[in-house]
C-alpha cells in the first residue's frame, strides 16, 4: 500500500527539523510541494534547503499547482469547502500519478499540521475519493511555540487556559478580561478591533533570519506593527506573523 507522509518542519529554521522528521523525510521517495505562484516562492526555497540538508536518499519532487480561491464570497465557509474539494482532486492525481502501489510520498508542512493548515482536511477527501494510502504523522514546531521562545514568554496565566483564533474571527471576538489570545492569519484588520490598554508579544518571520518581534501596550505599538507588516510584505512579497493578546496589562505570562 501507498504511504503519506505529512511532516511538520517548523517555522522556516531548519534546526527546528526534529529527528523523527528527519527520519521521516528519508523514507520518502516523492515530496508533494504545492506551487502558490511567485509570492511564494521562498517558502518553497526554504523546503528545498530543508532537503538538500537532511535527505540522503534518491528522491523527486513532484509539484501541484495550488486551485484558485475564491477570497470574494460571502460564504466564508463554503467557499473554503469549495478550495479544499479542488484541492483534493489534484492532489489525488498526483499521488497517483506519482507513487507505485508500494511508493512512499510526503508533504513538508509548515508549523505543525495539527494547526491551522488544510493538508490533513485535503488528504482526507482524497480518500472519500477512492484513493487508498497509509497516512503517518509527523509533528513541528508550530508559530505559536516559536513566538513564546522569541519573546521568552509563557502563552498563559498561571492556572489559565489559552485561545487560539484568527484575526478574522478576532474581530468579532476580541479578548475577554484578563484572557490570553493567540491570533493567527491576521491581514491586519483583527488588531484593529483590539482595545488599546491590550498587552501584544508580536513576532513575524520566527525563526528565519528575517525574524522581526515587538512587544507592549497594543496602543502604543499598534501603528509600528502594521507598518512593519506592510513594509516586510511589499519588500518579500509574503508575510507570515502572529501574535499574543491579552486585555488587561501587566506583566508577562508566567
């Protein structure tokens, strides 16, 4: 049987690479890498220099073009759904384009795939598809451990539990008193709805060297933080940032 490897390489340092994945990538003998077009281009560099360093086996590189999304439509959901389904479809061609019916293939994903990425959602609808493979697990490190080891910060109060989002949702949901927030994916417009007397660890690129972090009361630091983020994304073309919230000033978690 056919075997998917999906394996967490961190942040974009290669040593955030753990041994189990670097042992991972050496069973594998294609590496699925979605094509997102020009703007991303470095994020596919960087997976290329993660193989050339750890892999010392024969292995191809098959490369999918990523569908169109629909980034218009109302129906925020249905529209995902949608990008998912036509994902699936091209991934399952290539898998079995690709791999013998013994073959091992592999997807390198950013962070860890256990948070706020598709691959394991798409593999899932190839196989309600019709195509078979054994799927294994690799776990990284993902960008919220790597903004807390970049500020030297816990994510939480003492006895007090955490709340990863968006900052699509964090519109709408802006921090509670006291409550300790994560935001991912964030075009800017989540810190927005966030009072000013917030605290904010913010961090973009971690890990790589272009890593840039900022800290303090949102409202003294809001407007450093979105020029930062506009001018790194023209500069690079991309941009990969998130941050930790909390309503109430004071001290860093502990």
């Amino acid at each position: 049987m056919r075997t998917i490897l999906v394996i967490g390489i961190g942040t974009g340092n290669p040593a955030h690479v753990t041994i189990e994945a670097i042992a991972a990538m050496n069973r594998a003998d294609v590496f699925f890498v979605v094509d997102k077009g020009p703007a991303a281009g470095e994020l596919n560099r960087i997976r290329e220099e993660i193989l050339a360093r750890f892999v010392t086996r024969a292995h191809r590189i098959v490369a999918i073009a990523d569908p169109p999304r629909d980034r218009t439509a109302a129906a925020y959901e249905g529209a995902v759904a949608d990008w998912h389904a036509a994902r699936a479809g091209l991934y399952g061609e290539a898998i079995v384009d690709a791999l013998g019916a013994d073959g091992c293939g592999a997807f390198l994903v950013w962070g860890d795939p256990s948070l706020y990425d598709s691959t394991l959602r798409i593999l899932d609808g190839v196989e309600r598809a019709g195509v078979t493979f054994a799927r294994k697990v690799i776990p990284g490190i993902a960008s919220p451990q790597a903004l807390a080891a970049a500020h030297g910060i816990v994510l939480n109060g003492v006895g007090e539990p955490v709340r990863i989002t968006t900052g699509r949702r964090l519109a709408t949901e802006p921090p509670g008193e006291g409550e300790s927030v994560v935001v991912m994916l964030d075009d800017g417009t989540g810190l927005d709805a966030v009072a000013d007397d917030a605290e904010v660890w913010w961090g973009a690129y971690l890990g790589t060297p272009d890593e840039v972090i900022l800290a303090g009361r949102l409202g003294d630091i809001r407007h450093a933080i979105k020029g930062l983020r506009a001018e790194r994304r023209a500069r690079k073309g991309w941009i990969m940032d998130i941050c930790l919230l909390r309503h109430r000033r004071g001290a860093p978690p502990a």
